[in-house]
C-alpha cells in the first residue's frame, strides 16, 4: 500500500485521528470506478447503469449492516453524522410530539446533538442536559432522575469525541426500552473502535460516520429499527428516496466508499484495536513522564485510539504552535471560534486553565512507534520551554497555590 | 490559524524572558490576565537613576500572539523614559504583529502589563506609604 507508506513518515504526524481519518487506498480504490465508467443513478430502474449502481448501493448496505449486525433494510443514508443525528432527534421529536414533549441528552454530547436540541426548545420542547461524573460517564442515577412520564427521547453518544470515553449503551437500552422512551444513539467516533451489535441493544435510532472510520467525508447513515417500529419525520422532502425518510439522489461512489470502509472495519477491528492500544499506552507512558500532567476522562472505559491531556500551566494554542510537526486538536479557547475552552473539559469539573492547557491525541490506522516517539519527545522539549517562560509555572515552583491568587480577569 | 511572520519570530525566539527580583527597589512588576481566561502576563523594568527603562523581562502564559506582544514590548520599552513608555499603545502592537481580530486582546493585555508594572514602580518611589502587590 503505497499510501499508507506515503503517510507513515509524511509531517506533520497525523495525531488526530479524531477529527477525520485518512480514506484507506483500499475504499479509494472501491470508489473509483462509480466515479467513471459506472456513473448510473441507483433510482434508475430502466437501464444497466443504473442496476448496476443499485447494486453496489445495496452490497455497501449490507456491509454497514453487517458492522453493527443489523437488517440491512434499517440503514438510511445521509450525508453525514450530523444530518443523521438532525433526522434522528428532530424526526422522532416531531412524530412523537403528541406522546410528549420532554428530550433528554448530555452536556458532553456533540454540538450536532446539543444545537438540535436547542432548535426543538425553540419549537416548545422541553430538553434536560444531564451532567457528567469528573470521569465523563453519565451518572446512573441522575439519568433515572431526569426521566418523566412526558419524556419521549434519549439522546447519547457512544464514545466522546475529546475525551474518547464509552457510555454505558446496553444498560440506557435496557431502561429505555422498559420505560417506552426512544433511544438515538451517536456513533460516530464508535465505529471500527467499539463492538456493536444492534440485534443485542435496545437502541432505536443509530446515527453513524464514513470518514471518521477511513471512509469518505460528506457520507453517513442513520439506523432507523423496524422491529419494534420507530417512526420519523422526514426533514428533507423530494423524491422518496430511502423510503421517503430522506430525498436526494443517492452519491454512489460516497456510499460504496462507506460500504468498502464499515467492511475493513469488521475485518480488522480487533487486530487494529490491540495495536493501536499499544501505541497510545505508550504514548501516555512518555508524557506522563512530564511533571503536572493530567489524563481527562476515564482510562478504562474509553476507545484506545484516544488520549486526552491536559498539561498543566502552558497554555494548549502556544503549546500547538511549538509542536506543528504534530497535528493534534487543543481544549483550548483559542483554536475554536468561541472564546471558551472545551465544554466537554469544564462538564468534567476541569478548571479553566486546565481545559486551556489540553492536547486530544488521536492514534489510528496509519500511526507507527516512531511517529509516537517522535511526539513524546517534542512535547517534552516544547513543554519545558513553554514553562521557562510561564508566570504560573513559576509561582508553582515558589509554592504559590494559584486559586488563592486575586486575578485581574480581562 | 496562520501567524504572521513576526508572531513566529518572537514565539521561536521570545526576546528577554526571565524575571528580576521583584524586591528590588529599582524594579517594576505588572502582572495581569487570568488563567482562567487562558492567558497571564507578568512584565518586569529595570529603571535607572535618570528613570529610563534599562532592561525588561517577561513570562506569559498564553497563546502565540500573548507571548509575541509581551515579548515585543521589552524590546520597545528598554531605552524609554516611563512617561515615553507609558504611550505605548495595543494598536502599534496590533499593528506591528499583524494581529487578527481575534487576537487584540492580546496586545491590550501587553498595555496594560506595561502600565502596571510602571505603576508598581512608581509605588516604590512615590509616597512609600502602601506596599502594593500587584496580582500576586
């Protein structure tokens, strides 16, 4: 695979994994030809071209459903995660309105599911965002808690995308299910990482990513269960594709290229988890070699592919900026638009500073030992020279407890 | 986010970082800015008999562009008189750097390091009567 050595010792080295993964030359490959010679809509039914786009539709179908073991006839495609969780809790909201008007989800949540919900308090729901523990997993009995008799949805994620930490799936299924509430599950970073089997879950609704699993950007699908039956509101209206639950011409190279990614996934999952496991242990067993560094979100109940760190008294832009032969994603204010640090960070009870000083290191498909050590070393030499020049740092060192400090805040 | 040329420059090569005793009398320390805000900048001058800035120091904890501003004006402080130094304004550093909007505060943060720590000294040599501790 001329690609995956390509990128092996390409810098940056790619550390996150997280935000987009790679397309493997092997989905590229897949996807190719529907972009030339086998250019047919998969809507028609009058000619070979489109058969024939049908059926590569069908067998990628097949092959999503297949990664998380359901009938193939439950996926829905969409363009991407986002779209799925907006079909997903708009759609059930919607055609549940008159059972209830009461939605439950978490503050760690993706701003996909978080401005959803904000937009259905807008049209008169009603949306409790439930807080997390310090390691990030959802409190059994503050979800028992926020439950009503008018609460129609739950709305969760699988694994977080900062701090890379699984929620308990089976048992919110297991209670959903029992008290008649909808279960959306967002599965975006969980996919190719964590075992899914929906003949086994009592979820719902299942909103799923191609280009974080090495497949294309722009391509998702949703789990919609038949059995019990769970109904949605279309939100985008056309030509009935997807049996009426989402119009637009299908992208065919887009979904073989999802189909061709979930199959590799199936494939390798186990093999692939073990190794990448391994190179983030062993990143972790480097940077916690550096004094004041602290792991965000719990180490157990989390995907292997992540770490989250947060390094005490340097703040995470300048920090980025000094190891750019590494690209890594920062809780920092100041890479995002908004002017506060990661929220996921601060609903863990990190404090600010904290949150200000993360680094998310995301390993994956393509990461190597040296690639590892190559960071492990830079953040050692970045980091120290960062708290050279640290005020905080400082006054650390002479004993100065910083909450103490009366600060003149700007 | 792309830093300008000049941000870099003093990101990689931070003119005059360090720290003077604060104790000593002929020393200025502004310290401002809040961690919890993401950036903290202690700025320190060395002034003269004929009270000109001879030498300053500084550590941030910021981003880039914190770390250029502070860096920035120990270089354009040394030399000046305290009432010269007191005019230096967050547009020239803006401007100077090339700061996006987004990071002007950095360089009213640097203004404001400046006039604390000329405050400070002043303090000393004024009516002696309160000790003021800036920040720390």
């Amino acid at each position: 695979m001329m690609a995956t050595a390509d990128l092996a010792m390409k810098k940056p080295v790619y550390l996150d994994y997280s935000a987009t993964t790679p397309v493997d030359p092997r989905v590229v490959d897949a996807m190719i030809p529907f972009l030339r010679e086998d250019f047919g809509n998969p809507a028609s039914r009058s000619h070979a071209y489109g058969w024939k786009a049908e059926e590569a539709v069908e067998a990628a179908r097949a092959h999503v459903a297949d990664l998380v073991q359901c009938d193939p006839k439950e996926i829905i495609w969409t363009s991407g995660a986002t779209e799925s969780i907006n079909l997903a809790v708009k759609g059930a909201a919607h055609f549940y309105k008159e059972k209830g008007r009461h939605i439950i989800t978490v503050r760690t949540e993706h701003k996909a599911t978080l401005d959803t919900c904000r937009e259905l308090e807008r049209e008169g729901f009603e949306v409790t965002y439930l807080d997390v523990k310090d390691n990030g997993l959802i409190d059994w009995d503050v979800l028992v808690a926020a439950c009503r008799p008018d609460t129609i949805l739950i709305s969760v994620m699988y694994v977080n995308n900062e701090i890379g930490v699984i929620q308990d799936i089976p048992r919110i299924g297991e209670w959903c299910r029992e008290k008649g509430i909808i279960f959306h599950v967002d599965s975006a970073q969980a996919t190719g990482k964590v075992a899914i089997n929906l003949q086994a879950l009592k979820v719902d609704l299942m909103s799923f990513s191609a280009h974080k699993t090495y497949g294309p950007k722009g391509m998702g699908a949703l789990f919609v269960r038949r059995k019990p039956r769970i109904r949605i509101e279309a939100q985008i209206h056309g030509g009935g594709h997807e049996r009426g639950m989402r119009s637009g011409t299908l992208p065919t190279h887009q979904i073989v290229g999802m189909g061709e990614a979930f199959r590799l996934a199936k494939l390798e999952m186990a093999v692939e988890n073990d190794r990448i496991r391994s190179l983030r242990d062993r990143l972790w067993k480097g940077l916690s070699e550096i004094e004041a560094v602290y792991l965000n979100g719990d180490l157990d109940h989390r995907v292997p592919h992540n770490l989250n760190v947060s390094f005490n008294f340097v703040e995470g832009e300048s920090l980025l900026m000094g190891i750019k032969d590494v690209a890594v994603s920062s809780g920092s204010a100041c890479t995002s638009a908004s002017l506060e640090p990661s929220y996921v960070l601060r609903a863990l009870g990190r404090s600010d500073e904290l949150a200000h000083s993360s680094i998310r290191f995301s390993v994956g498909r393509f990461t190597t030992e040296q690639d590892i050590d190559f960071t492990v070393a830079l953040l050692k030499e970045k980091v120290a020279k960062l708290r050279e020049m640290s005020p905080l740092w400082e006054m650390f060192n002479d004993g100065i407890d910083l909450n103490t400090v009366q600060w003149a805040a700007h | 986010m792309a830093y300008s040329e000049k941000v870099i420059d003093h990101y990689e090569h931070p003119r005059n970082v360090g720290a003077f005793d604060k104790q000593e009398p002929d020393v200025g320390t502004g310290m401002v800015g809040a961690p919890a805000c993401g950036d903290v900048m202690k700025l320190q001058i060395k002034v003269n008999k004929e009270g000109i800035i001879e030498d300053a120091r500084f550590k941030t904890y910021g981003c880039g562009s914190a770390i250029a501003s502070s860096s920035l004006v120990t270089e354009w402080v040394k030399g000046k008189t305290l009432e010269q130094a007191m005019t230096i304004r967050n547009t020239q550093i803006a401007e100077e750097l090339a700061l996006p909007p987004v990071k002007i505060h950095c360089s009213i943060l640097a203004e404001d390091a400046i006039k604390a720590a000329i405050e400070d000294y002043k303090s000393k040599h004024g009516a002696e009567t309160s000790e003021r501790i800036k920040a720390a």
